[in-house]
C-alpha cells in the first residue's frame, strides 16, 4: 500500500536575513550527553528559497561561515545546496554528508528531492510474538484510521521492509485485533515486536566436539583456496567519515532494537552459547548502497574488478564474547571487509587475529570506523580471546565480494599477470622486543611486548605469540590456549606460585631498566 507523505512544505523567495542561523556544525546543533544529534536538521546555502521550508522532524538553518565553508563545495549565487544531517549521527562527523543527502540546483525541484532522500526512510520489522499467526501491521492515516499495511510471519527469516515517512505511526497487532506496540517512525528503524529467541537448544550440543570438527574442516578448507589478492591476506583501512557518520547514527538509533541472533543450524563459529550475540538487520536498500559505495575501496585493494555478494550484521557482541577461528564461503566470499561501527566498555583491546598466506598469526586492532580488508575465503580469523569488560560491546559489519570474471570458481584459478607476490619466506627473522612497562587492572605489574621483523610489512601487526599454525590441531590448541577457563592449567600458574612469577617478573624489568639507563640497550626479551 502507498503511504501518503504528510509533509507540510511551502516555498517562497523571502528574505533569509531573518532565517535561524548556524555557524559552526559542530557547536551550534544540539548534540545529547553521548555527543549524537537530537534532531534531524536541514542546513542551506545563501541564497537559497528556503527560509520558510517547514517538515515536521527537520529543523532548517541558514549555514554561514565554517558551517557553510565545510557542507558547500560552490558558493556560485546561481547555484542553491543543501544538506540533510540525520539524528544521531556523531559530533565529530556531521559535517560529513552522503551524497544523497546532497543537493545540489535551482530551488525548483527540492520538494520532491527532500522527499525521496529525507523524509522517506526504509524501516523494518519483525514478528517475535506469535509463532502461529502473521501479525498485522496498521498504518494510522491523517484522519486516525487505521489501514492494513501487511502481515508479518514469525521470525527474523520473515522481516519486512518497507520505505514510509517520519512521523508515521503504525500499531501492530494480532489476529484477534489485540495491540502489541504502536510505533511512530523517527529514523530509519529495526524493530522486534516480542522478545527474540534464544539463539539455539544448548542441549543438543556436544560443544568441544563440534569445535574440534570444526576446526579440523577449517583448515582444511582454507588450503584448498590457491588464488591470493595481497602480500598478506589483510590490510587495515578506514571507512570514509561520511559512510562512518551514515551507519553510526543507524546504529545508535536502533542501538536499544537488537535481537537475539539466531543461531539453530549454524554451527559453533560465534560462542552464543556462552554470551549473548545480536543482531540489528540493515534494510535492503541501505545494504544495496553501502555494498556499492564499498566496492570501490574493495576493487583498490583487491586490484581486481569484484561484485557485490552478500553484506550481514550488525552483529553485536557482549562480554565474552569469542569467535572460533574460521574461512568465509568460497563461492560468494573471496575479498571482504571488517567494519567496527561502535565498541564500549572493553578492558582490554579485542583484536581481529587474521594468518597470513603463510599461516602466521596477526592481531590487528579496531576503531570505530576502522575497516579490514581481508581474503576471507582464504586467510584464517578470528577472536579467540574473549572481550572483556562489564557491559563490553562490539558492533560489526561484514560486506562480501568475488571477481567478476571468475565468478564461483575464482579460488581454483592462477593469480592474474601483475598479483602481489605472497610474503612466504618462512624465515621471516621476527623477534619480541621489550616495549615498556604497565600495570593490569588488578594492580599486577606487567611487561608490554611488541615485535619486529627483518620484512616490516610483518612488523606492525604480527601477533606477540609469534603463533603459526601448521594443522588444525595448531588451531585447536589455540582455541584452547586462549579459553580463560584453562589459562592457569596451560600455563601452570597456581596460587601458590603466583607471587613468584610476578616478584621474578619484576626483578627483571628493574634489570632492563637499569642496563638502559647505564647505556647498555638491550632491547630483547
């Protein structure tokens, strides 16, 4: 069913002189405790017909100065620009504009430009209420009436997508006419309606078991991928700051509107059995935009042409959360990126572990808005380490892309003419070297390690473990190795000898401190 827009618009060549004014992106909106916009805004330029413009969920300002100087491109008096800026995007990046939210003409076409790319928004739902039967979703109309819209089938497999208007309110309710939420749409929204899931029976599942299996068939998977794209396998980017603006106010948005992931089928790669993992669905449209956006960044580094395949998340991780060391699906999955949209309350770094084409373990680690590109069919990750920290959150997107020329078959094909050649030297001549001193969170005194190599691209992220696995039970003990449940049993640390290792430790940071300052430099542990 059409939904009528319920804009109330009008334009006329006043004088902007008596417009609302803003200076300054950064210091003239209004900004919540969390530094995210609290309302939608429309920023003009000089000269434009606008000052009379009115939306319901849009403030409009006269940009002037650096205001004006940041969002503009052309100060031509024969050219009228305009940008809408979303609620809850960052302080930091609203001056960073995705194109569609752009215009760019004459004044005479804004009305329905600001309809399609501002008003209009694509929102989801979901049905976690009734099992047996769709509910029914209303659209209320001007005159308080209800309308049927659609039905929704139970389960995230059912969510419906649709574009609507802000400010639009819609009821669900039962077959039995009985009301489960009214909602009224204030940003491109995800929604559950009823409490999601648990992710999976955990009485079906021998865990240990199945990770083993697991991790066997992994490596075996990622050995039979011959075609490489990099040096490494990996690389570390960054999202550009308008995309990153763009999805940080999604998120934040519907930061309250996670569901349970489900996880029936789907195997042991994420530990849902042990902590809770979300999901906060991108709608399809939104998706369709990003991957394409992406593929540009993608082709760069991949240096080959490359199709959209798939894009999935937000995922959302919590405290504990541990991700078993895993390849991607050949068949839609060869270059992929890695993108951290949010993360909080972490003690410690949570680093993405990726093994190079020579199965050498690197932790890379994360920002928001920082990206990885990796082979994903190929190249082994994971984060065997558990997140810490009391309400820790992580929140990713994973987008997908194969070459178009080889399309399914890619991986069994030579490297093309003009491939970056693999670092494959085994020998690679890497070595810890003593970095300083720090103190844990508990009061423990610790030695802060890095590495270097004689090759540097190995240098900056190659693991301090200096892991490098040669099997699948390489990948096995890892898991193991790092399960905190085992850490004291692995590393024969008891009560009794625990005050030892740390006094022992601490003798011989004084040493490396004193041979420092008397000019001998040692700088190896």
């Amino acid at each position: 069913m059409f939904l009528r827009c319920l804009l109330f618009i009008s334009f006329a060549a006043l004088k902007t002189s008596s417009a609302s004014t803003v200076e300054s992106v950064a210091h003239d909106l209004s900004y919540d405790e969390n530094q995210k916009l609290t309302s939608h805004y429309l920023l003009y330029q000089e000269g434009c017909p606008l000052a009379s413009f009115t939306s319901p969920r849009y403030q409009t300002l006269l940009a002037q100065g650096e205001a004006a100087q940041q969002l503009f491109t052309d100060d031509s008096s024969e050219t009228c620009q305009a940008v809408c800026i979303g609620r809850g995007t960052d302080r930091s990046l609203a001056h960073h504009v995705m194109p569609s939210m752009h215009y760019q003409g004459d004044g005479a076409d804004f009305r329905p430009w600001f309809q399609k790319n501002c008003a209009q928004v694509e929102s989801c739902f979901m049905n976690y209420y009734d099992r047996t039967n769709p509910l029914q979703l209303y659209w209320i109309n001007a005159q308080g009436e209800k309308q049927l819209h659609m039905q929704i089938e139970y389960g995230e497999p059912k969510t419906r997508c649709f574009h609507t208007y802000l400010g639009h309110e819609f009821v669900a309710e039962t077959v039995e006419g009985v009301e489960v939420a009214k909602v009224t749409i204030e940003f491109a929204t995800v929604l559950g309606f009823g409490e999601s899931p648990p992710s999976d029976d955990v009485s079906a599942h021998n865990f240990d078991e199945e990770i083993e299996y697991t991790l066997r068939e992994e490596w075996k998977r990622h050995n039979e991928v011959s075609r490489t794209f990099s040096p490494l396998g990996f690389k570390k980017g960054q999202l550009p700051r308008d995309v990153f603006a763009y999805m940080g106010a999604f998120y934040y948005n519907n930061r309250h509107h996670a569901s349970r992931e489900e996880w029936k089928g789907r195997g042991v790669f994420v530990n849902w059995w042990e902590t809770g993992v979300y999901f906060i669905q991108v709608p399809w449209q939104m998706k369709q935009m990003l991957q394409i956006r992406l593929l540009e960044l993608v082709e760069a580094w991949a240096g080959v042409k490359v199709e959209q395949t798939v894009m999935y998340g937000l995922r959302k991780y919590t405290e504990g959360a541990r991700l078993l060391t895993h390849v991607d699906r050949r068949n839609t999955h060869a270059v992929s990126l890695i993108v951290n949209i949010a993360q909080g309350n972490l003690t410690e770094p949570w680093p993405v572990e990726v093994q190079d084409h020579m199965d050498r373990m690197h932790e890379i680690l994360m920002e928001p808005g920082d990206i990885v590109y990796y082979e994903s069919a190929k190249a082994l990750h994971g984060r065997n380490r558990p997140m810490t920290g009391p309400n820790s959150y992580y929140v990713n997107l994973f987008t997908h892309y194969r070459p178009v020329e080889d399309a399914d078959d890619w991986y069994k094909k030579p490297n093309p003419e003009g491939t970056p050649e693999p670092i494959m030297d085994v020998d690679e001549g890497c070595r810890l070297v003593y970095k300083g001193t720090s103190v844990t969170p508990d009061g423990q005194l610790g030695v802060v390690q890095g590495v270097e190599c004689k090759d540097q691209r190995l240098t900056a992220s190659r693991s301090p473990t200096l892991f490098q696995a040669k099997s699948g039970e390489d990948l096995i003990e890892w898991w193991r190795m790092t399960d905190p449940r085992n850490k004291d049993k692995l590393m024969g640390v008891t009560d009794e000898t625990l005050h030892a290792k740390v006094d022992q430790l601490s003798a011989m940071v004084e040493k490396l401190l004193e041979e420092r300052t008397s000019g001998n430099k040692n700088d190896e542990l």
